[in-house]
C-alpha cells in the first residue's frame, strides 16, 4: 500500500507511520510527502527517511486549479494508493477527492462528531474539551468530503481527561495514543476498506 501522507507542521503522527514502515509493523510504504508549509517539521522528517517531499502552497504555485492539478500530478507520479492527512490544514481540491474517491482519510484528535469542523484544530480542540467539562476525548480516524471534519468514521480510541489537565498535557497524551492507533488503523482496517 503506498501512502500519501500530507501534513502542515510537527509531522509526528507521519512519524509513526514511517517508522512502522521501517520496522515491518505496517506493510505498507510513505511514497511521498506534501506540505502547504516549507517550514514544516514533516518534510524534514520525510527528507531525513529518503521520502520524497513537496511543498505545495499559492505562496509557490499562485493559480489554485494550477496548484491542485500540481498536487494531483505529484500523487499519481508516486503511485499513490491512499491518502493520508495527518495534520493537514488546508482542504483538498475536489479532482483529487474525486480521483481518490474513499481512499483519503484524516485523523482528528477528538471523538468526532464532538469538536469538530472549522477553526477545531490542535491546542483549540483539547481547550474545547476542558471547558466543556468532558472525562473522556479521543481520536477519529475518517474519510475525507469536502467538509471538515465530517467524512464517514473509520475508527474511534477514547483517551481519558484527568483532573487537574491542562489543555497542553490532554494534547500530548491524545497525541501519544495516536502515534499507536494510526498504525493499528492503517494496518488492521483501512486494507479491509479500500
Ligand atoms: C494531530 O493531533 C492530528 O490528530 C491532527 O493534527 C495533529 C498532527 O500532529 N489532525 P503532528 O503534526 O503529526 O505532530
């Protein structure tokens, strides 16, 4: 299975994945990895693995049907199979979801349809659990529409709020779990799916 990955900034989850592909945990491959941000910590992290990394964003590529046709050409060009977004910020254009038609997915860290959709992105989702009051979070592993957030649920994990947890320290405990279950999900489900 070749994997698309894209991601915007830490790229830790593309990290698991490409370290699961290295250990033979996951019987799959990151043919390449995109990012809207050059500055991004995942193309440094693909580069560092030999992956082939593009940065793609109207900073490079100003005409937006340009930029998505340029994107589209790099995926099929590493034979993409699947796409994955892994804290990707930016919506794909539609002739990739069309092209890709249930084989892209993301992975959100709440349990969706909780604290999902526009501006629910990192520190603001776990800010949006502790104030709600919530004992439990968890990650979404989903297909990807042209919504955010909104795609058909693939898998769920719950992860528990403590007493006493921060915003920050929820964020770092739900992100340890997804290093673990987006491997459990791309290897036992997602083949199953596709
Ligand atoms: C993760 O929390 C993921 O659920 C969300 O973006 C974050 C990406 O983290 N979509 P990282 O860049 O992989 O460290």
């Amino acid at each position: 299975m070749n994997i698309a990955v894209f991601a915007s900034h830490g790229g830790s989850d593309l990290q698991a994945i490409i370290d699961a592909c290295k250990s033979g945990r996951l019987d799959a491959k990151v043919s390449v990895v995109i990012s809207n941000n050059s500055k991004s910590m995942a193309l440094k992290r693909a580069e560092t693995s030999g992956i082939p990394a593009f940065h793609f964003s109207q900073k490079v590529i100003e005409d937006p049907q340009i930029l998505e046709e340029a994107i589209l050409k790099t995926l099929i060009d590493h034979n993409t199979q699947i796409i994955f977004l892994a804290g990707y910020l930016k919506k794909l254009g539609s002739s990739i979801l069309k092209t890709y038609k249930n084989r892209v997915f993301n992975i959100h860290p709440s349990l969706l349809p909780k604290y999902g959709g526009k501006g629910m992105y990192g520190i603001n989702v776990h800010e949006a659990v502790i104030k709600a009051g919530d004992t439990e979070t968890g990650i979404t592993i989903h297909r990807v529409d042209d919504c955010y957030d909104t795609g058909e649920i693939i898998a769920q994990k719950k992860v528990p709020v403590l007493a006493g947890d921060t915003a920050e320290i929820l964020a770092a405990r739900v992100l340890a779990q997804e290093h673990i279950f987006i491997v459990e999900v791309l290897s036992e489900t997602i083949p199953g799916i596709i």
